[in-house]
C-alpha cells in the first residue's frame, strides 16, 4: 500500500515538473541601449550612471563635430585661385587671339568663388547675431563685387581691358578669403565654446559623484586623477578658444597673405583647444567606468 502511494506522490511530481516546464518560458534577458545622440541635445538633469554615460556620449558627439568644422576652416585657409592664363602673361602683354581662352577661365574662377561664397553664406545661422551682421555684408559685398568683375571681364574686346579687370579681381581675392576662412573660423569657435560649457558642466557632475562617494568611504582616487585631468583639459581649452574667438572676429579685409597668415594663428589656438577637450573627453571615458564601481 505505502508503495503504491510513493509511486502515486512519485508520478504527481513528475507530471507537476513537466508542467512547469511546459509553462514557464525561459524569461529574455533586458540589456539597456542608450538613445542615440547628437551634439545639439542638453546634457541629463541628474548624475547616475546611466545619465553620466549619455552625457558623455553627448560631448563626444561634440567632439566629432569639432573636427568636422576644423576640416571646413583648413579648408578655406588652403583656398587658392586657379590660374588665368599661364607664368609667362603679363598684365599688358596677353595676346588678342587669346582673349577669349582668358575669359573663360576667368569666368571659371568667379563662378568656383561665387559658389563658395554662396555656400559659405548657408553658415550664417551658426554664428551669433552680430557676426552674422559682420559676415553677411563681407559676403554680400564680395559677390556684389565678383559678379560684377565677371561681367566686365566676359564683355571686354581689348587685352589691356582686360588685364585691368584681372589686376582688380588678383586684388579681391583678399576679401574673398577672408569671408570664407573667418566664417568657418567662427563656426568652429562657437561650437567649440558651446562643447566647452557641456564639459564644464558634466565635469561638476563627475565632481560632486566623487564628493559623494568620498564622504561614504569609497575609493575615489583613481577618479579624482582623471577629473584633474579632465578639467584641467577644459579650462585650457576655454581661454584658447576665447582668445581666438575675439582675435578672429577683428580681422578686416586686406591683403590675402597676410588674411591667411593671422588667421592661421588663430586656427593654431583652436587646434590646440580642440587637442585639449579630446583629452578631456577621453578622461571622460575613464570616468564613467570609475563612476560604474562606485
């Protein structure tokens, strides 16, 4: 008898395992992915892990930024004009039967900067109001200026003619550079200085994480190291930054050597700057896998 009720009890458990089995669905397992991010998104109101980790990822995004405008302002430093007519003309002695050969590269060069200009004028909107003042009358006035070369140029009959219209174009290539390097150049600077406010926020985040974990006895050394570094990254590229902000801004027209020479300089401290926050935000890296075990 008591083995018939074993085997009874016995049989209950199987069929109730079974069911179990039969029912129960192993559960998927959930692993967070982060929202995906640009360089114009606010940085998270809080500072747990999750948040530091977006707002990185932001200032990161940031960064890729930067160096997409950096490529676009050595790019119009290292402008140069196309050649019309060969080394051996000269401004008085270009013969007749090639008149019509120079005026079509003439007419080349001027559509090639018009259309640079044009595309330079569609950055506008990135700089502040009053640069968008400065720059739009340079613009404006460089292909009011071009335009009008370009005319005369195509309508000339003489050679002497001509070469004049040439020796005053050479002459304008100054104003066109200058519209389209110190527009770039000041893109680059705005979105440098806005990056640099996100790190500087994020960093008092890191800051006061570390502060916290500190007062409960955590080990926050290894994190107050690159936060050092991180800030100290920041602060270094703030003060290059707007420096060559309120340099570049300055720069009127002149002569083209000597537009592209100062604006190099300026270049040269955002270049810097820019060096500068890359390690910030590589320490920022660092931080957030620091922030995860504390």
């Amino acid at each position: 008898m008591v083995g018939i009720v074993l085997l009874v009890v016995l049989a209950l458990v199987v069929v109730s395992i079974a069911f179990y089995f039969a029912t129960h669905k192993a559960q998927p397992t959930l692993t967070y992915t982060p929202p995906a991010v640009t360089a114009d998104d606010n940085l998270s109101p809080g500072k747990s892990n999750n948040e530091l980790i977006q707002d990185a990822r932001i200032v990161n995004a940031g960064l890729t930024r930067d160096e997409e405008q950096q490529k676009a302002a050595e790019a119009a430093l290292n402008d140069v004009p196309q050649a019309i007519g060969d080394s051996s003309d000269t401004s008085t002695t270009v013969e007749a039967s090639r008149l019509s050969s120079l005026q079509t590269a003439f007419i080349s060069e001027s559509d090639r900067r018009l259309k640079s200009l044009n595309d330079t004028l569609q950055l506008l909107p990135r700089l502040t109001t009053t640069q968008q003042t400065q720059m739009k009358k340079l613009i404006t006035d460089e292909t009011t200026a071009i335009t009008g070369l370009k005319a005369k140029a195509a309508a000339e009959t003489t050679t002497e003619a001509f070469a004049a219209d040439k020796t005053a174009f050479d002459k304008q290539y100054g104003n066109y550079l200058l519209a389209i390097a110190q527009t770039n150049l000041l893109v680059w600077a705005n979105g440098q200085t806005a990056l640099e406010s996100k790190v500087n926020i994020l960093g008092g985040k890191y800051q006061e994480r570390l502060n916290d974990a500190s007062s409960q006895g955590g080990a926050t050394a290894t994190g107050q190291t690159y936060i050092n570094t991180y800030q100290a990254g920041k602060t270094t590229a703030q003060g290059l930054t707007a420096d060559a902000l309120k340099l570049t801004v300055a720069v009127k027209p002149g002569d083209y050597n000597a537009n592209r020479s100062v604006l190099r300089t300026y270049y040269g401290k955002m270049d810097t700057a820019h060096k500068e926050l890359a390690k910030a935000v590589k320490a920022a890296s660092d931080l957030t896998t620091v922030m995860s075990t504390l």
